[in-house]
C-alpha cells in the first residue's frame, strides 16, 4: 500500500470519528405540547364520530400513538405538577388545584430547568403549569414570565354568561360556550402562543432546546371563532356515545356522590347539553388548527430533522358519561388522555431509528413517564425522586410493556384509580371498590367489583393499588384567592345569605388595627354573630357558595361584607 493511500485511509477514519463524536455531542431538541381538557374524542383515538382533528391525527400518523396513556391526577395542577416535577402525587403530596406548587416542592428541579441545566435552552409559551409560569424554570417565556400569567390577551364576549345561565354561587363561571364572530388572530390566545412557538422553531438556534407550547383550548370557556362551528351543525351533533341514562346504578353512594356534580343537570335543564357538546368539538377543532401552524412551523423550518415532538393533555372531560360535567373523577373519560410522540431517526443514541411511523401501543402508560423518557433520548442524567417509568422500550418495540398499571390519584389524597391493559379498578377513600373489563366495556358501564365470578380479578387489581399515601398539605391563607369586599355602613343594606353547595374553608384576616367582630348572615338579611377577631389575626370557619359574612366594629357599625364563590377562599378586612 502506498504512503498515499495509508494516509487517505488514516484521514478517512479520522473524519469517521470526529463526525461520529460531532453527531454524539449534539443533542435532539424538544418540542413539548399540551392541550388542555382534552379526552379522547379526536379522531385517532375514536372518542366521537363528528371529532374534526386532521393535525392530531397527522402527528399519530407520523410517530407513536399511545392508546392507554393515563393521567397521574384528573386536575390540571396536580396532573401538570407531576409531569414537570416526576413527582407522583401520593408521593408528592399535591393532589388538588388550590395547592400550590412552591409551597409543596420549593426546591423541586422542573424539566425545563433540568435541560437547562445540561446545556439546553428552556423556552415557552401557553399553559405549561396552572396558571403559573415558575419564571425561575425557564430561560424565556410568552408572556413575559415575571407576570407569572402564562396564557396571551383572548377575547371573550363582552356579555356573560352567554350560552348557560349560572345555576347558582357553585358554578364555575367559566362554563360557558359559543361562536364568536372574530378572525384566530383578533381571538388572540392559542392563536397568539402558536404564532410565537412558530416563531422559534423558524430560527436557527447555537445550543439545542426545550420549547414549550401550551394551548389552552378545548379548556373552558368554549368560545373560538364561528368558522370552527361550522362543521358542526347542531341539528346533527351527536350526543357523547359513552353516556347511558342508568349508568349509576351499580355504583356505590361514594361513586354517585362524585358523578352526580350538578353541572350535567342544570345543562340539560337548560336545553344545552348539544350546545355544549358541539361547542367542545368547535374548540377542538381550533385548538388543533392552532397545532397546525406550530407543526407546519417546524416542518419548514431549520430544526424539522432534529427536533423530537410530544404531545399529551393534562386530563380528560366529561360530557354527561356517568351524569357528570367537567374532571375530578376516576373513571376512563377523565383519566385516559393523548399521548403521541415522534422522534426522528439518527438523533437519539437512545432510539437510532426513530419512532415508526403509524405505530401505537395499548401498554397502559402514566404521563409520569414524560420526564424520564426524554432524558433517556436526549442523553441528560435522571432527574432526582422521579416515580415515572421511560416510555423509550415501547417506542423500541409497541408490543412491549413497562409497567402493569398506571395509577391515577383523587382530589381527597386517599383514592386511586388503576389501568392495566384489559382491566381498571377504582377504590375510595371510604372503601367502596369499582372493577371493570375494558376489552368488553370500555364506557364502564358494568361494575363488576361485586361479582363472584370475578373475584380474582378484583384481588388481582387490588394489589396493583398503593397503600400509603404522603400527607395533603393544607394550602397556605396567602396563597388562597381573596373575595371581593363591599363596603357598608347599615346592616340594612346587607344582603340576604342564599347557601347553595357544600360547605369550603373561608379564612378571615384582619388586617384592620382593631379588633373586628364577624357575623354571619340569614336568609332574612339578619346578621348573627360568630365571634370576634382580634387585630393581626385570622379566623378560620365553613361556609357554602353564596352565604354572606359581615363585619362589625366595637361600635356595631357595619364596615362592610363577603359573599362566598365558588371555592375556598380568603377575606381580607382591611
């Protein structure tokens, strides 16, 4: 062999390396997205026949779809907290929406930070986390993320409610829906997060990222523009095709209790269980158009090649299955969500082939498994105290399994929900149980927990289920929303209390430099006393939606009063 042809060879393997180690040290970026509330009713998951979704069914169609992907906890704070943190709830301790996330895990390190932290920029817009943006987790934010308000100006109807009536102090004032006669870009909102998402993912960037995009739609208010209407004509939309008239019968009272929520009653009450229901299709419908732009961004732009995509909902929704309107409960239409990766072939030491196109797995998976699966294909360390398991053995192989159960944790902190393969088992707090086959009942329409027949598949089930579970951290008076004060000065003009729902903590605070005396008042506009609270201190009592509760000086002259919401609350005396 000539000296020239040694040294040709020499150079040629020299290059082999150094393009081997360049590819190694180069990292895949993330493009995260969440779209908020949404269940199953896209089209390639089947939840309703009238679903228009052809960017969601595009992405399935481009990666991975998994089929049996579960929720941690059927509220988004919760939900969205253990996805960022890898913290399970019964671990964590946060199980409901009013906690707060500092509070619990102050030095918790989110999945933004630790990308960040390993050489990644962390970039977002929408609703990552609930209604919070946690400013020191990332290295930008739309909006700006000292505001901590996470989701862009929308616009909403000047007059509400618009669509339903609002039965009472207990309604979410939010639930509400309708075609507004706007263009996506004067609704703002998605529209606004999208256009900015787009905007990244059209640049060239020096170090790899983590870009988040969060669309708030189909949460409510479903307002969107009128064009998303259009495919559903109301005449012609279908009803939920999981709801069954007597679907609560063989339930226990626990159960009933929580389905049971008064929403579904007063919608129908009101002639508006259509409307609604063509409404959550109308705000799926544009919450995937605003997916469209975000895909269509990246698939023009520089990073389409090296840029791993994923997509999951925080939590599911009901439309009226098992009576009940809106989250917060254990069955399948609440905890089974969207989940569907894509990762490009030759970016991943982890995954060198990518993700098959048109694949998908029925493996039962947690959205826990988030945090350790993309550290696992972008080459990072673990994050410390993660409960989640990798999904990256399924994106291997669909037929394979990583877990028998996915676990998914109520708002009480003692009741849990269990999804294997075929089978889902639900426990109270109170210990009444719940079992049901799915391969044959996949609405949970039969509850089969108290059947001899199958008693082993119920003891089977329940040994999947925890047994401890960490403590409910009471959430702080500060962080609890205020109510609003009225001023008066006769308790003549006091209005009438007119109680209507259960019964929630309203923390008084006096920050008056005097003591205060506390009255409850009647139905008949009547104070009546409760106690005395002393300047610079609280005073803690229960109260239901729509009583009202009036301060008094020593001179029994009326400084003013609280009308109590629709949740546990603050009332700053001042």
């Amino acid at each position: 062999m000539t000296p020239f042809l040694q040294l040709s060879r020499l150079l040629a393997v020299l290059l082999l390396v150094l393009t081997s180690t360049a590819r190694a040290e180069q990292r895949p970026n993330v493009l995260f997205i969440a779209l908020d509330d949404l269940n199953d009713w896209i089209g390639c998951m089947g939840g309703h026949p009238q679903t228009v979704t052809p960017n969601l069914d595009r992405l399935a169609a481009e990666g991975m779809l998994f089929t049996n992907a579960h929720c941690a906890a059927p509220a988004c704070n919760p939900s969205r907290i253990s996805i960022f943190s890898g913290r399970s709830p019964h671990k964590s301790g946060i199980y409901e929406n009013a906690q707060k996330l500092r509070d619990v895990l102050p030095d918790a390190t989110l999945l933004p930070k630790h990308f960040s932290n390993h050489g990644y920029r962390s970039t977002g817009s929408g609703k990552m986390l609930h209604y919070i943006i946690d400013a020191q987790s990332w290295d930008d934010y739309f909006p700006e993320p000292s505001t901590e308000m996470p989701i862009p100006e929308t616009k909403y109807p000047d007059k509400r409610p618009l669509s339903l009536p609002r039965g009472g102090p207990w309604q979410y004032i939010e639930t509400d829906w309708g075609p507004l006669d706007v263009s996506d870009e004067e609704f703002g909102g998605d529209y606004t997060v999208s256009e900015w998402v787009g905007k990244q993912l059209g640049k060239t960037h020096d170090k790899p990222f983590f870009l988040a995009c969060g669309i708030y739609r189909p949460h409510e208010p479903w307002f969107v523009p009128k064009k998303y209407f259009e495919k559903f004509p109301l005449d012609s939309t279908q009803l939920p095709p999981g709801y069954k008239e007597d679907d609560l019968d063989d339930l226990s009272e626990q159960g009933r209790n929580l389905a049971r929520n008064r929403y579904f009653a007063h919608i129908r009450e009101h002639g508006q269980w259509k409307q609604g229901v063509q409404s959550y299709l109308a705000s799926i419908h544009f919450a995937d158009a605003m997916l469209g732009r975000v895909l269509d961004a990246l698939e023009k732009g520089p990073n389409k090649d090296n840029t791993i995509v994923v997509l999951w909902s925080d939590h599911g929704w009901h439309l009226g299955e098992k009576e009940h309107w809106q989250k917060f409960t254990m069955w399948r239409a609440c905890t089974r969500v969207p989940f569907m990766m894509k990762v490009p072939a030759g970016i991943s030491n982890a995954l060198p082939d990518g993700t098959k196109a048109g694949s998908h797995s029925d493996a039962p998976v947690s959205l826990l498994g988030l945090f350790p699966t993309l550290t696992e294909l972008c080459g990072l360390p673990d994050g410390e105290k993660i409960d989640g398991k990798s999904v990256v053995p399924i994106l291997k192989n669909p037929a394979a399994s990583i877990m028998p159960a996915a676990l998914t944790f109520l708002q009480d902190g003692k009741s849990v929900g269990v999804s294997g393969k075929d089978w889902r088992y639900i426990r109270y707090a109170g210990g009444s149980e719940e079992l049901y086959d799915i391969s044959s009942d996949p609405y949970e329409w039969n509850n089969l927990a108290g059947k001899p027949e199958h008693a082993s598949d119920l003891e089977r089930m329940r040994k999947l289920a925890p047994t401890e579970f960490a403590d409910r951290p009471e959430v702080k008076v500060k962080d609890l929303p205020a109510l609003p004060w009225t001023a008066c000065t006769d308790a003549a003009d006091l209005p009438p209390s007119k109680p209507d729902g259960n019964l929630m903590r309203i923390v008084f605070v006096n920050r008056r430099g005097e003591p205060v005396r506390l009255d409850w008042v009647s139905g008949k506009g009547e104070p009546v006393g409760k106690g005395t609270i002393a300047a610079g201190k609280n005073l803690e009592v229960r109260g239901r939606p729509g009583s009202v509760w009036a301060i008094r000086d020593d001179s029994e002259k009326c400084l003013g009063y609280f009308k109590v919401e629709d949740r546990a609350a603050k009332a700053v005396i001042r």
